[in-house]
C-alpha cells in the first residue's frame, strides 16, 4: 500500500473523529461555530477520502477496418530511402516522418487502393 493512501487514510479517520466530537458538542451548547468546524471537517475528510480512492480513467481506442491490412514500408518521396517508423511524429493531428538520408520531412499519408 502506498505511503499516500495510508497517510490519507488516518487524516480521513482523525477528520471524521474530531468532526464527531464538534458535532456533539454543538448540540450541548447550540454553538453555530462548532457546528460549521464540524461541517468542514466531514467536508474534508469525504473530500481526502475520494482523493485517495479515485482510479485513473483508462481510454480504450479500437480501430475497425473493413477489409485486410497490410502493413507496407514508408519510403521517402525524396530520394526513396526507408524511412523507420520511429521518426514519425505527429504535428497537429497528422503524422510527419523525417528522412535520416536527406533530412526531406514529408507526411505520411494512406494511399487509396483501387
């Protein structure tokens, strides 16, 4: 278990306990300012509680394709040189790919297939 969520569970257990204890107390001497310390500390305490439980958001993207792929070499417009798949970067949404022979920095683009 992490540091955090151990830290953050006995801040919660403190917060909830005192946050009782002003509660209690304001009804014995109908103390307003009691009543809101003990409004804040189940406020922070539920607010604490939710941030050390909350899981990060997973993004699952799938691809359909209508027919068969195949996976073909990029080659530079330039001087025809193999261009790897690991110097293509992605500027604004569309994918560019630099040559390491000529330096030519071109897009990548899909070709049709009829």
């Amino acid at each position: 278990m992490e540091t955090k969520t151990v830290l953050g569970a006995i801040v919660v257990a403190l917060l909830l306990f005192f946050g009782i204890i002003f509660a209690v107390a304001s009804t014995v001497q109908d103390s307003v300012t009691r009543l809101a310390t003990a409004i804040l500390m189940f406020v922070a305490a539920f607010g604490i509680a939710y941030y050390i439980t909350r899981k990060p958001k997973t993004i699952i993207q799938k691809l359909e394709v209508s027919g068969d792929m195949k996976a073909v070499a990029i080659k530079c417009p330039h001087c025809s040189a193999s261009v790897d798949a690991s110097n293509i970067k992605i500027m604004s949404g569309v994918p560019y790919a630099t040559c390491p022979y000529c330096g030519h920095t071109f897009e990548v683009t899909e070709e049709p297939k009829w």
